[in-house]
C-alpha cells in the first residue's frame, strides 16, 4: 500500500508541476537576478519602513503605551512588509518547482 501511495504522491507532483507551469509560466517574462532586484529592493525598504516605525514608536513612546492611531500605523507597515515578503516567498516556490522560466547568468 505505501508503494500505491508514493507512486500517487509522485504523479501528483509532477501533475502540479505541469499544471502550474502551463498557468503561470506563459503570464510571467523569464526572471533574472537583474529583473528581481527591484522585488528585493522593495521588500527590503518595506522591512526598514517596518523596523523604522517600531524603532520610532519606541523612542516617542518613552515606554508607555503607544496609541491606537500610533498602532494603526505600525500595522500598516507590517501589513504591508508581511504582503511583499508572503508575495516574494511564493515566487521564489514558483522558481524552485521550475514552474518559471529563468535566465542564468554565468560571472
């Protein structure tokens, strides 16, 4: 029964793969290191935008409580920081499952 099983799991896969591949790979241009460093630079200014606002609440805050409008604009920031990097996490599965194309560059 546990070959049945892998066998399933392994069609299964390559069933996702194909799926996937034939859905997302024509929507999206062969990525490059180049063509992503915008995404990266993006996530990363989200990060420090994040870490800013934590840093600057603290400072302002002077260890009381912060208020909801000081709140509110922390999440902001973490809604927005956590959206970039759940988004750039799924493209980076879509390459790892060659479910993208990509361009290698060699140095």
């Amino acid at each position: 029964m546990a070959i049945d099983s892998n066998r399933l799991l392994l069609e299964l896969e390559k069933q996702r793969r194909e799926i996937n591949r034939s859905i997302i790979n024509p929507a999206i241009p062969q990525l490059s290191l180049e063509a992503l460093t915008p995404l990266l630079n993006m996530v990363g200014q989200a990060r420090k935008d994040y870490l800013c606002g934590l840093l600057n609440l603290a400072d302002t805050c002077k260890g009381h409580a912060p208020s909801s409008e000081q709140i509110n604009e922390l999440r902001t920031l973490r809604q927005t920081y956590d959206e970039l990097v759940t988004a750039a996490n799924a493209l980076e599965t879509a390459i790892q499952r060659d479910y993208l194309d990509v361009i290698t560059t060699r140095r």
